[in-house]
C-alpha cells in the first residue's frame, strides 16, 4: 500500500520520476477521516488523467449523472488511443424504470469509444489505471453518492494483476492483451 501524495505529478512541486517520492521532500500525506469519498475524487480523477494505455473501471451501478460526468474525462484519453473498459451490470438486470434509461446510457458510452462489458451479479468495486494504480473499496465509482463509502488508493502490478484475475475476465484482459 502506498498513501497518495497530495503534490503527486504538480508541476513545480513534484520532482517524480527523477526523485523517487521516498527521497522528496515535498511530500505531503492527507489524513483518513469522513470525509475521504469527496476527497479522494480529484486524485481519482488526476491518476486516469495521466494514463496512458488502460484504464479499466468495475462499478457495479452507474448513474447518468456519474458517468455523463466521467466521460468527460475519458474523452481526452481516448483521442491519446488509451483503452477504457467499464465492467458493469447489464441494463436487462434493473427493473423496467432504470432499464430503458440504462440501455440508451450504455449506447451512448460505447458511441463514444468506451468498451462496455456486462456482466450480472458482479459486485467488485475498483478501477485500474495502466496495470499498476488500483483504487479499490466499496465506493461504486460510478453512481457514488452520499452513503459512508471506503477506497484506498494502491501503487502495485501484481494486485492490479490479481484483480483481473478475480474478476474471470481473462479472454478480454491479459496483461498481454492490455497493458
């Protein structure tokens, strides 16, 4: 586990990848409290802003607004050619209100170059940057809301790696394949 340095890739500041963060002196560590779901989002956000080959998001719910929102972001990626996954449920597994809202949602994702796989009764909540930073919790990354929520924030390949394993999806993510 490593803890998010605040000044992580901040122009001016941070000295990385010449100055490994163990050796900078510029690090500055946010506490855990409460309030980590709002705090962690534009850290979430500036990690996929530097990818550059794969991301890969497991939320189990979306919203609209939340993905609407995220897409966004994707979109700079996808011009630089990064791949973005999205695991979630199928549309068919929400009763009928959510369902049609859902279907045309996920339409409107793919359209814009987002590869949507679905899979029913998934419950994994974490996303994968480049098959090294994990984010990982019981935050759906995409529907998050108000309820107390936990995430930490994870430098490492092989967990990466274990994750895509756990989740059964190796005919769409090989290390080999992706990464």
């Amino acid at each position: 586990y490593s803890p998010v340095c605040l000044n992580e890739w901040v122009p001016g500041i941070c000295n990385k990848p010449r100055i490994k963060c163990s050796a900078c002196g510029n690090q500055s560590y946010g506490t855990l409290n409460k309030s980590v779901k709002d705090d962690f989002f534009p850290v979430y956000l500036r990690d996929i802003a530097v990818a550059s080959k794969h991301v890969l998001i497991i939320s189990p719910f979306v919203t609209k607004q939340r993905m609407l929102q995220m897409m966004e972001h994707f979109n700079g990626l996808l011009e630089k050619q990064v791949k973005i996954t999205v695991i979630t449920r199928p549309a068919n597994d929400y009763d009928e209100n959510r369902k049609t809202l859902l279907s045309d949602l996920f339409s409107t994702i793919e359209t814009g170059g987002v590869q949507m796989v679905y899979k029913s009764n998934i419950h994994q909540k974490f996303a994968i940057i480049d098959n090294k930073l994990t984010w990982y919790g019981s935050i759906n990354l995409l529907s998050f809301g108000y309820s107390e929520e936990t995430i930490m924030r994870l430098e490492s390949s092989s967990i990466a790696s274990e994750l895509i394993e756990s989740i059964d999806m190796g005919i769409f993510f090989t290390p080999s394949k992706c990464y």
